[in-house]
C-alpha cells in the first residue's frame, strides 16, 4: 500500500508525520488536515511538487518520503461570511422557520451509501454522557492515526467528530469513515466501484463495541464513591438479566440460575406481535435446547429472563430482517408494531429491583396527581417553552450506581429508520429528540436536517414502504427536581 510520511506547513503551524494513502481519493487527505487545522476541505489550497491537489484524483503530483506540503486557507468561523439571503426578523418567522434557525444540528455528507453511519451517528450524539466521555478522551499524542489500535482509531474519530459537529454545519465523515473500514473491511465492500450499503445496527453493535474497550466510565461529581464499571459503555447502556432453566423433559432437575449481561434488547416480530412491549416479553421467555447432566442428553429448557439492572440508556432493536434463501437477501419485515414515546420497564425486571423502583416511582405518581388535581393543561406552546428552560432535574440513577435508571421509565430520544425491502438496500434515518427535556424532534437525513413532530415519529412504526423503526434509544425520563424530595 503506497504510505507515505510528509511535513505540512500551514502559515505558523507545522505538521510533522502526517500520513498520505495515495489509494484512496486526495479528499481523504483534505479530511485528515480538516481534523488537524479546523479547516474545512473546500477552502483548502494543498500544493506541493507537481501543482495543487484536486479532490477526486492526485494527476500528475508524485509523493514522496518526507515530501514538504504547503496549505493555505482559512478556519469557517474566521471567514466573514456575506448573507446569501434577505434578513428575515424573528417575529415574522413561521414556527417552522423559528425551529430551522433554533439550534439545529449539524448534518452528515453522505459519502456513497454512507446513510448506515450518518444515521448511527446522529442517535448516539443525543446521549449527553457519551458526548462527555469522548470529549474527556485523550489519546496519547500523535498526528498520525495509524499509530494506534482499531478500538483507539474509532474512539479519537468520534471524538473529533462530536467536536466539529457543534459548528452546526454540514460535515463530511470521512476520517470516521476511513478508521470504519480499516477495523470492519466487510463496510468497505464494493459493487461495480461503489459502496455497499451495509446493516445500520451491525453498525451500531461495532462502534459501541470499539467505544466499550477505550471509554473509561465517568464519575458522579457529588458522589465521591468508586463506580464499578471499567467503560462509560457497561455504565450507561449495559443492563443485565437474571436466568431462570427449568427443564421441560425432567421434574427431578433443579432449577439453575445464571447472569447474563446485554447491551440491546431485542424486539422479535412475530405474526400476534402488534406493540413493542410485548414483541419483548416474547423474548423474555423462550425454549433453548442443550444438554441435560441429569439426562445424559439434549433436552428442551425453558429459559426465563428478568432483568435485576436497568441501564440509564435502552436500546431497543427491532428485529425485523431475516435470511431469505430464494433470493439470497436479508429480507424485511415490514408489520405495523407500535412503540411508545414514554416507555415504562416495570413488567420486565424482577421483583428486587421492582421493589427498588417503588420509591422514585411514587414520587412521578405523586407529580401527575398534582398536575391532574390543578386541572390546568398548559398549551403546547407554554410547555415548549417551560421544557426550554432546562429545570434542574432529580438524579435518574440509583445512589450507588451512576448510570443506572431507578424509576423503570424511559422516554424516547432517538430513532434510526429503514426504508427499502432489505438491509443491504434503501436508506437509512436518524430521528432525534433536539434534548432531553425537549418536546421538539429533528430528522437527520444525511446532510438534510428539519424539524419534525413527535406525530412524525409515532408515524415510523412500519406497516409500508416508509421509514420502518430500526433502532429506538430510550433515555431516562427525568423528574423535575421542584416536584421532589431526592436529593442530589
């Protein structure tokens, strides 16, 4: 593979050691020194020996070991930037026009394909804990990312991702992109010189995987206790189940217990599954075959699963995608089923840590009598603004455990949607809550973000060839800290 080692200077700024893979496209290099410098690839000027280097081809320039790079170009933020448009005034906006100009996130460039990653991307970003863990990574000091592990490589490229997306302008993911396909190969497959689309959630499993091993956990500021927990990963996402076998074929064997810990939870889809909730319940109990010491043989276990450990932030996926052999495809299924935007996991825990929500619990019963005994139902547009004022909230986590939930209820934050007949085809969405408190929504469409309602969102529970619920991401609902006791 051609790599090469150059210098690049950039007014004041020296850049030794940087990396060049004349194999792939100069643009991959432009997002390199984007990561560097801050500044954006189209305002880049990169000349060396030979002439200035375009995008797409690197013509007649010749790398070479050690080869001294001159760029010039300026910083987005240190541009003055002339109004494309008429100034509009504030209270002559529509609402739809006040939301487009209110915060709105950066979107993605899609790269060829790329809509698995960009939507992926946008879901994670609305948990504030991991944003947090990444911008508090530090990597050991190195220009070049082939220095480090796979696992690191991720890490520092979501990092520095999640760092310029808060100029809230479009981005190409190029750098993330690259590390991608240097850790996964099967996301760098081709058809006829383009890329393959690829399985949003196998996605999703990987990059949670790679952050799990490089992600310390956090530490609760007004708790000086020890977490237990090595990754902000197994803190925040990880749950874990007790097991119950029985087996079927033999009364005179005991029931075993075992602990099994998850990341996800599985939504199974099944012809009399018509709401989420119960299409999990399935799950919970299911018959797996294994050997029987008491037998001698193979025998039928009815496996029984209650979870004893929420964690703050639930993912949910919907298995909707099964191998279909005639046609050699993951094939999808398309059925209606339903999903709440306040979820409550109650009915799947066991009775300890049931008997450990009660109290919490009560304390958002007691907010909704007060509410209800008021009889005052504030307008959408004094709740949109009450939620903006972002009230302090009561801890959402057990005292000994930051990162646990400890009410059992859960609001939705995120959605990442397919549309098309199968994995390996059609596009992919993020759709995402604008913050936790929020009643606003945002469809993160590759490099097209608008604002949506959550009318919108109850809307991709499937049933056609629109956008299907993929992936749901659930975060803690949070109790205003005025309607309670707990203190933090």
């Amino acid at each position: 593979m051609p790599v090469f080692t150059v210098k690049v200077k950039w007014g004041k700024e020296v850049y030794p050691d940087v990396e060049i893979n004349t194999d792939e496209p100069p643009l991959v290099f432009k997002a390199q020194l984007f990561a560097l410098t801050g500044v954006n690839p189209n305002r880049q000027k990169v000349m060396m020996k030979g002439g200035t280097l375009k995008d797409d081809v690197w013509g007649n320039i010749q790398i070479v070991e050690g080869q001294n790079i001159l760029m010039m170009g300026s910083k987005d933020e240190d541009v003055p930037v002339e109004p494309t448009v008429k100034p509009m005034f504030v209270e002559d906006m529509t609402e739809t026009q006040l939301a487009t100009v209110t915060n709105m996130p950066a979107g993605l460039t899609n790269l060829g394909n790329t809509c698995y990653l960009n939507a992926t991307v946008q879901c994670l970003k609305t948990v504030p804990e991991l944003r947090q863990a990444l911008s508090d990574f530090n990597a050991a000091s190195s220009t070049s990312l082939s220095n480090f592990a796979p696992a690191e490589k991720i890490t520092i490229a979501m990092s520095d991702l999640y760092r310029t997306m808060e100029s809230n302008q479009t981005i190409p993911p190029l750098v993330l992109l690259q590390v991608l396909h240097q850790a996964f190969p099967r996301f760098a497959d081709k058809v006829e010189g383009h890329y393959m689309q690829q399985d949003a959630n196998e996605c999703w499993v990987e990059l949670i995987r790679m952050l799990q091993q490089k992600l310390p956990a956090l530490k609760n500021k007004n708790d000086k206790s020890t977490t237990n927990y090595k990754s902000v990963i197994d803190q925040f996402f990880g749950g874990t189940f007790n097991v119950e076998w029985k087996c079927v074929e033999s009364d005179n064997e005991e029931v075993t217990t075992t602990t099994e810990s998850f990341l996800q939870l599985s939504c199974f889809i099944s012809q009399d599954v018509k709401y989420m909730h119960s299409g999990l319940k399935n799950r919970m109990q299911e018959h797996i075959t294994k050997h029987s010491p008491i037998l001698g043989k193979d025998a039928v276990y009815t496996k029984t699963s209650k979870i004893n450990r929420l964690p703050a932030y639930l993912t949910i996926q919907f298995v909707r995608f099964f191998y279909k052999e005639k046609d050699k495809i993951n094939a999808k299924i398309l059925k209606d089923i339903k999903f709440p935007i306040e979820f409550d996991a109650f009915e799947l825990c066991t009775p300890e840590l049931q008997e450990k929500l009660v109290p919490v619990r009560s304390k958002f019963k007691e907010l909704e009598d007060k509410l209800a005994h008021e009889g005052v139902k504030p307008s959408a547009k004094q709740l949109a603004e009450s939620k903006q004022e972002e009230k302090p909230t009561a801890p959402y986590w057990f005292e000994n455990d930051y990162g646990s939930n400890n009410s059992g209820y859960y609001s939705l934050q995120a959605v990442l949607t397919h549309k098309g007949r199968s994995s390996s085809s059609g596009h992919y969405v993020g759709w995402v809550r604008q913050s936790p408190t929020s009643e606003k929504w945002i469809k993160c469409d590759d490099d097209t973000v608008t604002p949506v309602t959550t009318e919108d969102i109850l809307k991709l529970s499937g049933g056609g060839d629109w956008h299907c619920a993929y992936v749901l991401l659930y975060g803690p609902k949070l109790l205003p800290l005025d309607s309670s006791s707990v203190s933090s």
